[in-house]
C-alpha cells in the first residue's frame, strides 16, 4: 500500500511538473527573450526538454534569420552540454555563438560567451587557453564598462589562480572582483566573491578569516533569496567549526544546511551535509552514528548518481534524436538538392539538344541557300558563258564568211587581173603585176588566220586539248584545216580560204590523215567531231 502511494504521489508529482513546463512554456513562447529566460531556468532540472525547446527556437531563429537569438540560443545549448559533461559539443556551440556575436558586434554577449568557454577549457584542464578567453571577456567589458561582467571575469580568474595554489593572485583578481561588484551594488556578486575569499582563506588554514567572509557571504545571500548557495556556505561553516574543533557547533550548521537541503530538494546538499555529519560523529567518537549518517550520504550519492545517469541518458537521447533528425533533414535536402541538379540538367541537356537542332537546321538552311545562290550563281554563269559562247560563234562565223568574201573578192580581182596582164598593154602591164604581188600578199595574211586561230580555241579549248594529246606534231597549216573541218566547211570554201586549188587541199587532207593515224576506212571529217 504505502508503496502503491508513493508511485502514484511521484506519477502526480510529475504530472504536476509537466503541466507548470507547459504554462510557464506556453507564456514564454510569444518572446524569444522570455523563452530563453525560461529554458534558463528549466536546464537545471529538466535539460534534456530545456535543449528541445532551444533547438526549436534555434530552428524558428534561422527560418526569421534572428540572428542575435540563434547566437544566445547556441550559448544556451553550449551550458545545458557543458553542465551535463559533454565538453566537446559544448564547445563548439559556443565556438558558434562566438563568430555569430563578432559578427553582430554585441559586446556584452560576446564576453558573456568567452566567459563560458573559459569555464569549459578550465575543465579540460588547459588553463592556457581558459585565461584567454577571461582576457578577451576583460577588454570587451571594460570597453562597455560592464561593472558586474568584470567582476565575474575577474572572480573567474581569481578561481584560476587559487586551483593552482597561487593564492597571491587569486586575492588580487578576487578583490578586482568584489571593487566592481560594490560599484555596481551587485549583491548576489558580492556574496560569492565574499564566499570565494572565505574558501582562499579555508585553503591557507586562516580558518578565522575564513569565517568572517562565509559570513558576509551568508548575509547577503540570505538577502537575495538565493537558497541554494546559502546551504553552501553554511556548510562551509560547519566545516570550519568541524576544523577548529566546535564539533557541536559545526554539527548545528551542518544540520541547518541539511533541513535547508530536504526542504529545496537539492540532494547533492543532502549527500553533502549527511557526510558532513558523519565526519563530525566520527570525530565526536560516535562511530555508529558516523556510519549511519555516511550510509545516508552513500545512499543519496547512489541515488544522485542514478538520476544524473538517467539524466545523461535522455539528453543523449534528445541530442541522438535531434542528430538523427537532421541527418534525415540533411539526407532529404541533398535528396532534394540532387533531384533538382537532375532536373536542371535533364533541362539543360534538353535546351542543347534543341539548341543544337536549331543550330543543325540553321545550318542546313543556311547551306541550302548558299546552294541555291551557288546554283543560281552557276546558272547565271553558264547562261553568261553561253551567251558569250554563242557570241564567239558568231564572231567566227561572221569572220570567217569576211574571210570568204574577202577572199572571193581577191580571187576574182587577181583573174581579172591576169586576164588584164594576158592583154599585153605594155603601159599598164608594170604596175598591175605590181598590184597582183600585193593581193597574193593579202590572201592569206597571218594576221586574219592568227585572230580566227584563238577565237576557235577559246570556244573549243577541251578539243585542242584532246587533239594534241593524241597527235603532237602538227603544224599551224594542220591546225587551220582541222579547225575548218570541226566547222563542217565545205571544201570549195576552205580552199578559198586557204587559196589553194582543191587538188592541193586534198593533198593536205591526206597528209593531215597520216599524222593523225586515220584508217583508210574512216572519214577524217567524222574522226575531227568525236575528238
């Protein structure tokens, strides 16, 4: 029964939990500002929902590109890492939050976090790089004269100093600190520098002072409501009358501390003052009571050490589920980002295939067209060529009828000449040979045969070629007659061309049959026309 009772009173305390998480939650939600204020104040008991709610609001910061809440929500995250001892990821959300805050130049923030990573690399133990990041926290407060984040900074160094035993240095840091504290009348600062002091003087076994600063520190904690600390500082009390020997007095101070404890609910303060009270029976010689109460403080540890194991487990739980998300929102992006590049290629591939069909028809149409010119080009040509031709044919033939009748003409004046000279009038008879010589002259005159000679050629330049490819040595007398014979001339007309009596022609024409290697059988004329 009574343990039926105590499951149900731990399922309606969480249930009561859950619903304070969702008030307090649903208020925050309408101001970034206030919500990272609760997400703050719920990390400490509740990180795991404390890192979903941040990453939420991380995620709504980069869809509204706020870029001052992403930084202080990676800030946030890098805490809610550190506390849970996940050193590494905490650093790099601060290493995150660092570069977004440069960007923005907020000053505070920005020392704010190179506060924070201070504190992770001091964990780490690298104290080098732990008092860096404090010096830089330091000229960035001093430049926007923040008088309470210098005296933080300067009690985080102070803290350094006094870990490694250089407690010259941590007094000198930690008085820094509480001189900027006072001027900025910064009570709950005031009180842990009075607590840091009263702990250097612990260590230096100055139990007295010590006391004095555990005191103040109490006072002014008390003032501020702040409960938690307060049960530190009594406890470190009771641990200085345990050490000067007031171990009745130490137990009082160690008892308030353990009341203070049930009633916060802070177990590790139980477990605390439960060994603190052990340690005090022990010394009193009261053995069973020491072991009982370091049985209590076991118990409570165990129970601490479980929580804070289930603790672990769900934010790795959380932090696995959110890696596991945007792994998936990743793997869907690059699905996304490779299905468009596919698209925009199939695209691309297609606009070129077009572009080169367009390309391909452009040139056809454009080597069409050059064709139809050259053809038309061509057929001017040949129609120009052929009107010149036909012109050149006229010329020959216009030419050689001149010649014809030229030549007519000289025959029949030579004969009536010599019929003329057969008179034998003796006064006239001297100058009409002399007239005779000069028409015989003119006859056949090179001249006319020379300019009739390259007009025939250039209308049958493919046949001279191929006649004087079969026969070489032809003289210009066999070129004349071959030329008149190509022109089908009869032969009363060459011989009065040639002026030459029709015997002697047919003499030339056998002689030209020879060279030309004509058989007997075959017509010369016909021979001319096929070449």
């Amino acid at each position: 029964m009574i343990a039926f009772y105590c499951k149900y009173s731990l399922r309606m305390g969480f249930l009561l939990i859950f619903c304070l998480i969702q008030f307090f939650y649903a208020e925050a939600k309408e101001n970034p500002v206030k919500e990272l204020q609760f997400t703050l104040r719920l990390s400490n008991r509740f990180p795991d929902s404390a890192f979903v709610i941040l990453k939420r609001l991380h995620l709504q910061a980069l869809a509204n590109k706020d870029n001052r809440v992403i930084g202080m929500c990676l800030q946030q995250m890098g805490k809610i890492c550190y506390a849970q001892g996940h050193y590494a990821q905490a650093l790099d959300y601060h290493q995150q939050a660092d570069k977004i805050f440069e960007q923005l130049k907020e000053r505070n923030l920005l020392a704010d976090n190179f506060n924070d990573m201070g504190i992770v690399y001091y964990q780490t133990f690298n104290k080098k790089l732990s008092r860096k990041q404090y010096d830089q926290a330091l000229t960035l407060y001093r430049k926007s004269n923040n008088k309470i984040g210098l005296g933080e900074t300067y009690g985080h160094i102070g803290h350094l100093y006094e870990k490694q035993q250089r407690y010259d240095s941590a007094f000198y840091y930690q008085r820094h600190a509480l001189n900027e504290y006072q001027q900025a009348g910064y009570k709950q600062g005031v009180a842990k520098i009075y607590e840091n002091l009263g702990s250097i003087y612990e260590d230096l076994v100055r139990y007295d002072s010590a006391r004095y600063y555990f005191d103040q520190s109490l006072i002014l904690y008390k003032a501020v409501n702040n409960e938690v600390s307060s049960i530190e500082v009594i406890n470190n009390l009771g641990d200085i009358l345990r050490k000067t020997g007031d171990y009745k007095g130490g137990l009082k101070f160690t008892r308030k501390a353990l009341g203070l404890s049930v009633a916060t609910k802070n177990e590790y303060q139980q477990a605390s003052a439960y060994r603190d009270i052990a340690k005090s029976y022990n010394l009193l010689n009261q053995n069973d009571s020491a072991y009982h109460y370091m049985e209590l403080s076991r118990k409570h540890l165990l129970h601490l050490y479980s929580d804070e194991n289930n603790k672990q487990m769900a934010f790795l739980q959380i932090i696995y589920n959110i890696d596991k998300k945007n792994d998936e929102i990743a793997n869907l992006e690059n699905s996304r980002k490779l299905n468009l590049i596919i698209s925009i290629a199939v695209v691309v591939v297609i606009l070129l295939l077009i572009g080169v069909a367009l390309l391909t028809i452009s040139r056809q149409r454009l080597k069409l067209r050059e064709n139809i010119a050259i053809a038309e080009k061509n057929e001017q040509l040949n129609l120009a060529q052929q009107e010149q031709l036909e012109l050149k044919s006229r010329e020959l033939t216009t030419h050689t009828l001149q010649v014809i009748q030229h030549n007519n003409f000289l025959d029949n004046m030579r004969n009536k000449l010599e019929e003329m000279i057969k008179e034998d009038k003796r006064d006239q008879k001297r100058q009409l040979q002399q007239l005779v010589r000069q028409i015989n002259q003119n006859i056949n005159h090179d001249q006319q045969w020379k300019e009739f000679t390259q007009v025939f050629e250039q209308l049958h330049q493919s046949f001279f070629d191929s006649l004087k490819a079969h026969c070489e040595d032809l003289t210009v007398n066999d070129i004349r007659l071959i030329a008149l014979l190509k022109m089908n001339m009869s032969s009363k007309d060459m011989a009065v061309i040639f002026g030459i009596s029709q015997d002697s022609l047919r003499v030339a024409r056998y002689r030209l049959r020879k060279k030309l290697n004509i058989s007997p059988g075959d017509n010369l004329s016909n021979f001319i026309q096929t070449i």
